[in-house]
C-alpha cells in the first residue's frame, strides 16, 4: 500500500504538469493560403457591409514578390519564411492587403514582423492611403494587416480567435 501511495503521489505532479504546462509555441496550424480566407471571412462577419474587405484578388507570396507585397527582402523571405499568402484590394484605388506569413519558428516570425514594419510601403496605392498598417505574431504566424482602422481591427481580432488569444498585441507602423 505504501508503494502505491508513493507511487500515485509521483504521477498526481506529473500529470498536472502534463494537463497545466505551457502552451506549444504554435496554436496555429495550417496553410497561409487555406488560413488566410478563413480569417476575412471571420473579420468580415463583424463588420457592417460596406465596411467589408471583398472584392480581393489572392495570391501567394514569393521570392519574387516578397519585397513589393510585405516588405520582407528576397534573401531573408527565403531565409525566414516557409509560406505566405496575400489577399489585396481588386481595384488599385482601394489601399487594402492582407498578408499571413508562416514563418519557419517563432524567432524567424519575431524577425520577419520587424521586416515587415520596417520595409513595407503603405503608399503603394494610387490617390489613396490605408487609415494604418498593423503587424501581428502569434508563434511563427505574422499577419499584416493594411486598410481602414475598423477592417484592420476585425483582422487582428479574428487573428488572436485563431491564435487561442496567444497574439502580440498589433504593432501599429503607418497611421494615417
């Protein structure tokens, strides 16, 4: 008996530190390309319809145009980054785009949402300016969010529901 007492009191912690330990470093899992719908969708459902961020063309992101779409150079996409996905305005005079990057860790992530910040240009558009462009990390996920203030807002909170609220708080860079 007496070794059974010892042994449930050795597996009462372990389990407890099995069920209570930290959570995995990535909550998020998936594809940026199947992710990304998934998150306008969520963002759009919050948001009045004229409000709504429709209307986009969709494509991935690549070595060749990881500068112009996210600001991320050619050599440190290839370096930091596993997959990305943009979704952008259909018409040119609409300044939106949203970018999910699946970075290939957490500290690659940290490092691409610098780049990010640092090299994406939000005055890309012709006779408009996005209302601010935000970057958000959650484990090796990044998302750029570039649009009206209320759009951007719906993206960053659809983006922490998918994240199990284990987001950055959003890194404000433009503000217009």
């Amino acid at each position: 008996m007496a070794l059974m007492n010892k042994a449930s009191s050795l597996l009462i912690p372990i389990a407890l530190l099995t069920a209570c330990g930290s959570p995995p470093a990535d909550v998020i899992t998936g594809d940026p390309a199947t992710l990304l719908p998934a998150l306008m969708a969520e963002a759009n459902a919050t948001l009045p319809s004229d409000e709504q961020m429709t209307g986009t063309f969709d494509e991935p992101i690549t070595v060749e145009n990881s500068e112009f779409a996210a600001g991320i150079p050619p050599a440190e996409f290839s370096e930091l980054v596993t997959a990305a996905f943009e979704s952008k305005a259909g018409m040119i005079t609409s300044a939106q785009t949203t970018v999910l990057i699946q970075a290939k860790d957490p500290t690659a992530a940290a490092k691409v949402s610098q780049l990010v910040a640092a090299g994406f240009d939000s005055g890309q558009w012709i006779c408009v300016m996005p209302e601010r462009s935000l970057v958000v990390t959650a484990g090796s996920y990044v998302l750029l969010a570039v649009g009206m203030k209320n759009g951007t807002q719906a993206l960053v909170d659809a983006f922490k529901k998918l994240s199990h609220n284990t987001a950055s708080d959003p890194v404000v860079f433009y503000s217009g």
